[in-house]
C-alpha cells in the first residue's frame, strides 16, 4: 500500500465460513503508533466468491506512517462462534508531499 492513495483490500474467506453467515466483522490495521478498525457496516461483502473488501481513503491510509502495518480479521457468526484469522503484513510506502490530493 502507499499513503495517501485509496486502495481496496479483498480477503478471501475460507470456504467452511460463508461471509453471509457472520453478524459481526472486524478487520483491525495496525502499525507502531495507529490503529483502525473497519466493522461489518463498513465492509463488502460477496457471497458469490466468499470474499471481505474494504475500500480505503485517502485519509485512512495518510492516518499511517509508512513502515509495516499488520493485519487480523476477526468475525461472530451468527450462531455466536467467535474466529480469528492469522495477522497478516504488508508495508506501506511513503509519498513525497503529504496531504489528500484533491
């Protein structure tokens, strides 16, 4: 990912969990000094091919620093099981000037 840019993040879910059988969905970026939160509403959902897709800001990614930034979904199911995936990784590249462009 690079700050300042909007990207769109798709996890695919294991086929045994339907992404339609989940109340409740958050997926949590992390880096050394900030963290966010994406909850079901802010989420798509696809049935069809099982996926989670989070489309991020411009403001989102400028609240990062660049460096590693680590990532975990964790979900309730509508029977009341509680799952977590694996934490994730990915860096994220800097910009030259800061600010969202308009």
């Amino acid at each position: 990912m690079i700050r300042g840019t909007t990207p769109t993040l798709v996890f695919h879910v294991q086929e045994e969990v339907k992404v339609l059988e989940m109340k409740q969905i958050w997926v949590t970026l992390k880096s050394s000094q900030t963290e966010m939160t994406f909850d079901i509403d802010d989420l798509i959902l696809n049935s069809e091919n099982n996926t989670i897709t989070i489309h991020m800001t411009q403001e989102d990614t400028l609240s990062f620093r660049g460096g590693p930034i680590r990532m975990q979904i964790r979900v309730l199911t509508k029977n009341d099981k509680a799952m977590a995936s694996k934490i994730m990784s990915t860096d994220l590249s800097g910009i030259l000037r800061d600010g969202v462009i308009l």
